[in-house]
C-alpha cells in the first residue's frame, strides 16, 4: 500500500506539521476527515487513523465508523422507500433522510419509458446534488452522455454492508496499489464468476450464478474490512474460503 499510517486522531486535535507529506512541485491535498482553517491549520473531523501518501502529497482520516454524509459524485447503492409522481425516495442509510432520485434521470428515460421501480428495489446510482440543507439528489444516468454507465436497478444478487473507510478503498481506481485490497482480484483469479456494485455509503451488492459464490465473495470482503487484513492475508483467506465450501 502506498499510503503511510501515521497516529489515531480525535476531531480537534493538533497534528504535527512534521508528518506532513511535503512534494517539492504538488499543493497538499486533504482528503476526508480533514478539514483546513485559515491560513495553515489542519484539524481532524473524526475520530481514525491519520494516513499519508507522499506520491500524491495527500493526507486524510481513515475511518471505519461514522454516519456517511452524502457528497457530490459519490456512488451510491440505495433502497427505494417509495415513488412519487416526479421523484423516487431512496434510502442510503437507515438514519439519514431520503435522497431524491428523478424518475427521468435514468438512461433514455421518458415520462411513458420510465423505469417503474418498486419499494424495496436496490439502485446504483451517483450523487447528483448534495447540500446540508436539501436532500441529497441522485442519478442513474452521466448527464454529459446519456448512457448509464453502470448505474441503474440492481436486480437479484444480496447486499452486504462494510465500513465507511473500507468503501472508499474499494473505490479507488487502483484498489490494490493505493488502496491495499486484493481480495477481489484473488477471488477472480480462484475461478468465481461474480458480478459486484460499491456504494461509498458502505454498501456492496453482489450477484452470480450461484448463492455459494455470492457468499464466498461477500465473507471475504467483510472479513476483510473487519479484521483489517493486509495483502498477504487477504490471498490466504481467499484460500480457505474456496477450500471450505469446495
């Protein structure tokens, strides 16, 4: 993994200027749990451990717990709670509010080819607005090409729910090199044909053929996330998995 662990934060602490990551041509980006104070203070939001990555010259908390704060561009797996004449209520969490998701935002949607989606149906979908005093609004469709892109109803398949911080990991372009998280290529590479979704609200939707792969794939990424299992452990787990349920 590239990043570097440094020490567990609380929200407000002071941090030492020293652990910094500092590159010579790149401005210091601050990722999430981090938040900057005019002119050069840096205080954590939550409560995580600090991480470093001097390639990017970027830092920020990671953290496993917390509620998930909707933010725009984020990729979501919602429920829909329930359908109105213009809008879908879908659940991103179980103690947030609904988002709204526009019955039109949806690839080659029309008022007469509108998906009709009942309660309960999963939707993977990217957040389109979000503002602390509105609810959050999605879309299951990229505005600039009108395709989908991978979002819209997951159908069959189950939902598993992993940590906030493993979420975003999952999420990184390059999982394994910056996120430290091989399991799914491992998995792939064991011979399970599977289908998978990532919500950054800590949700992962998994589908196959077959109910034995879609536990296997959702054990090995919850155990994981939950006993914070580097690369070498991570193969060794896909091992036994397969091996148990051969």
């Amino acid at each position: 993994m590239v990043a570097t662990k440094g020490p567990v934060v609380l929200p407000g602490d002071g941090l030492d200027p020293s652990t910094f990551p500092s590159h010579p041509k790149k401005a210091l980006q601050l990722g999430p749990g981090l938040r900057h104070i005019l002119p050069s203070t840096i205080l954590p939001t939550v409560a995580g451990q600090l991480m470093t990555d001097k390639k990017k010259n970027s830092m920020w908390v990671e953290c496993n717990g917390g509620r998930y704060v909707a933010s725009q561009g984020d990729l979501v797996i919602g429920q829909v709670h329930h359908g109105a004449a213009d809008f879908y209520y879908v659940q991103l969490t179980p103690h947030t509010s609904n988002a709204l998701l526009p019955v039109l935002a949806f690839e080659m949607a029309t008022k007469k080819t509108r998906p009709q989606l009942a309660a309960g149906q999963l939707v993977y979908a990217r957040v389109s607005l979000a503002n602390k005093h509105m609810d959050a609004e999605l879309e299951c469709v990229n505005p600039a090409t009108g395709k989908a892109d991978g979002l819209g109803p997951l159908n069959g398949g189950m939902l598993f729910t992993i940590s906030l911080g493993f979420s975003r990991r999952l999420l990184m372009p390059k999982s394994t090199a910056e996120g430290g998280v091989i399991v799914l290529e491992e998995l792939g590479n064991s011979g399970l044909q599977f289908e998978i979704a990532v919500g950054r609200n800590g949700r992962v939707w998994v589908s196959s053929d077959t109910t034995r792969s879609i536990l296997i794939v959702g054990r090995a990424l919850q155990e994981t996330d939950e006993r914070l299992l580097d690369v070498d452990a991570q193969k060794q787990l896909v091992k036994k998995l397969i091996r148990e349920t051969s």
